[in-house]
C-alpha cells in the first residue's frame, strides 16, 4: 500500500527464518542493509506454537531482540 511517499505493509513482513540459527541473523542483516526502508528490532514479532498446536505472535523475548538489535542496527 502506498500513502503519500511512504510504502505501508499492512499485514508486516513474514521472514521464515530460525531463531537460534546464526544463519537467518545473517539473512537479516543482509536484508535490512539493502532494504529501501529502515528495520527496527522493536518492531518484529516472533511466531510461536504452542503444545496444543495453536499458533500465536509474541513479541521477541530480551535474548533475540538482542541479536535482532546488533544485526539489523
């Protein structure tokens, strides 16, 4: 969606990427230094599915919004 000069995602991006494999952080930081827009760690949500198989967003716990920070920063 396009509003004015700026380019809206509505529904965010979805990266189907590892949390604990170094190699997604270092997609991400490929990702964002050539994006046409600015990430910020505050702004991802991390998908998890519980043991009863329902799936929900959370907001990244203090150890990968770390790694998120030094990554796409």
């Amino acid at each position: 969606m396009v509003m004015g000069n700026r380019v809206m995602f509505p529904m965010g991006i979805v990266f189907p990427l590892s949390t604990v494999e170094p190699a997604s952080f270092e997609f991400l930081r490929r990702f964002s230094t050539d994006a046409p827009f600015k990430m910020s760690a505050k702004h991802f949500m991390v998908g998890i599915t519980a043991k009863n198989g329902k799936f929900a967003w959370r907001k990244p716990d203090a150890d990968i919004l770390a790694k998120l920070e030094d990554y796409i920063s």
